[in-house]
C-alpha cells in the first residue's frame, strides 16, 4: 500500500500521465528517421534509449518546474494540494529526484554514442535541460511564455530524428515540431485560463492574464488553426497514406471541440479540454500515422 500511494504522489508530482502529449509525436519522428536504416526500422536498443530520454527529460521539467513554483503554486487555490506544496514530498527529495533524471537523461543520450556511434544526443542533452528549466521562468517575463512551453515539448520529435538519422533531418522534422508547438502553446492558453486571478494577483504574464480570457481564447484558436495547416503539410511533404489522413481529421474535429467547450464565461470543462481531447488527438494521429509509415508507405 505504501509503495502504491508512493508512486501516485510522484505521479501527481511530475504529471506522468500528460507524457501522452509528445511521447506520441518522438516516436512518429523516430520511424521516419528510421527508414535510413537498413531494416526501414528503429533498432530495439534506438527505442529503448529514445523511452527513457523521453521519460527522463519529463521528469526534469516537471520536477524543476514544481520547484521552481513552489510558493506560487501555495498561494494559488487550484494548486494548493500539489505534493511539493503539502509536504508529502519534501524539497530535498524533489532536488534528489532532479538530479537524477538529468543523469538518466546525460546517461540515455551517451548511449546513443556508445551503442549507435551518434554523438548528437550527447552534444545536445545540457542545452535541452536549460530549455527544459528555462520554461519555469518564462512566464515572470514575457507572455510567450505558452509558446516557450511549446517549443520545449515540441523539440521531442526533432531530438528523436537527430537521435535516430541526424544526417536525414529537414523539413519534416520541422513542420512536426511546429505543429507540436502550436498544438502544446494554444491548450496551455486554454489551461492558464483557470488561473486568471491568480497570475494577475502574482504578477505573471499569461496571455490570459495579459489579454483576459475572451481575447486569450482567440489567441489559442489560431494556435490551433496553425497547427491543423502545419499537420497538413506534414502529410504531404511525407506523402503519407489514408491512415494518417483520417488521423488528421479527427485531430481537427477534436481541436475544434476542444476549442468549443470552453467559453469566457463557463471554465468548467477545461480539464476535459486540456487532457481528455489532446490525449485523443495525440494517441490517435501517433498510432493512425506509425501505422501509415510501417503497413502503407
């Protein structure tokens, strides 16, 4: 019993569930990339190394972000009974739990030089950890804030590729991270509406809080848009098949339901919106397209 209520505090500590958002989209990028090899696939080991950065580099943000809002996260009422702040986690522990995720992450990404002669990963793991930090403080600054948070979700699938075939990396990569960055920078929009007050009260620069909700709203619709004609040209500078297509428009029918359950003036399904509907979107364009690169293309 001890061990199970262990793990899901630091479940809820480090948002394990929410690895459902980009772990999909690395390992999109990850048999793309793996079509170089001679097989047309990712080796067992390439996979095995890719999960535990993957699972790694969560870990870090999630960790360093909790401490990092530690006090912020006190005064606020939506985040008052998070581990970090009630002391079933301790600050000692949390930086314990820290350093050893960016160990595992520098020890997954040596991998890939010792097991697939591809530095890369190693040359890049202590810039990805400053991005993965830096996002913490992002909102204190500037109200791209969201689009930062985006940008450090959105690099897995770029990483992956590198990690996999650096020398085939191009625009395919790129119009995926893109779509991620988008997709990841418009939901944040949405979920840092619940927080309005409380940002405003601290100081933070929200969008929500900078531009109100109605007008953040707006803001995270055209992230969304962006992201449908990123995802579409993906597809067809990849020239996937009708899998992945079908994908697509069930992403779009998902983001504009996502987009339709929340108002200004009813914030009662954000949740709904936040988890339940991208990790629809993310599962099923991840599986539908894996699917359309292994059987059809």
């Amino acid at each position: 019993m001890g061990i199970a209520r262990t793990t899901r505090t630091w479940g809820e500590m480090i948002k394990f569930s929410h690895s459902v958002f980009a772990l999909p989209f690395a390992l999109i990028a990850t048999f793309l990339a793996a079509r170089s090899n001679s097989s047309g696939l990712p080796t067992l080991v390439q996979l095995s190394l890719i999960l535990v950065c993957m699972i790694a580099a969560r870990s870090f943000a999630m960790t360093f972000n909790r401490i990092a809002d530690r006090a912020i996260d006190a005064r606020n009422p939506r985040t008052q009974s998070r581990p970090l702040v009630t002391g079933r986690i301790t600050p000692a522990q949390a930086w314990i739990f820290l350093v050893a995720s960016a160990l595992i992450l520098v020890a997954a990404c040596a991998g890939f030089s010792i097991f697939c002669s591809n530095p890369w990963p190693l040359y890049l793991c202590l810039p990805t950890l400053a991005l993965l930090a830096a996002y913490s403080y992002m909102k204190r600054v500037t109200t791209l804030a969201h689009f930062v948070l985006g940008l450090a979700i959105a690099f897995a699938p770029t990483a992956a590729w590198i990690a996999i075939s650096p020398k085939t990396l191009g625009l395919p990569a790129i119009l995926l991270t893109g779509c991620v960055l988008f997709w990841i920078a418009g939901f944040d929009i949405i979920y840092a509406c619940q927080d309005f007050d409380a940002d405003r009260r601290e100081g933070l620069k929200s969008v929500p809080a900078r531009l109100g909700i109605a007008r953040a709203l707006w803001v995270s619709r055209a992230c969304h848009v962006l992201t449908v004609g990123l995802l579409t040209a993906f597809g067809l500078v990849v020239g996937l098949d009708w899998l992945f297509w079908a994908a697509a428009g069930v992403t779009a029918v998902l983001l504009v339901a996502e987009q339709s359950v929340v108002r200004p003036t009813d914030l009662s399904r954000v949740n709904l919106a936040f988890f339940t509907l991208n990790g629809c979107v993310s599962v099923v364009l991840g599986l539908a397209t894996i699917a359309d690169i292994l059987w059809l293309g």
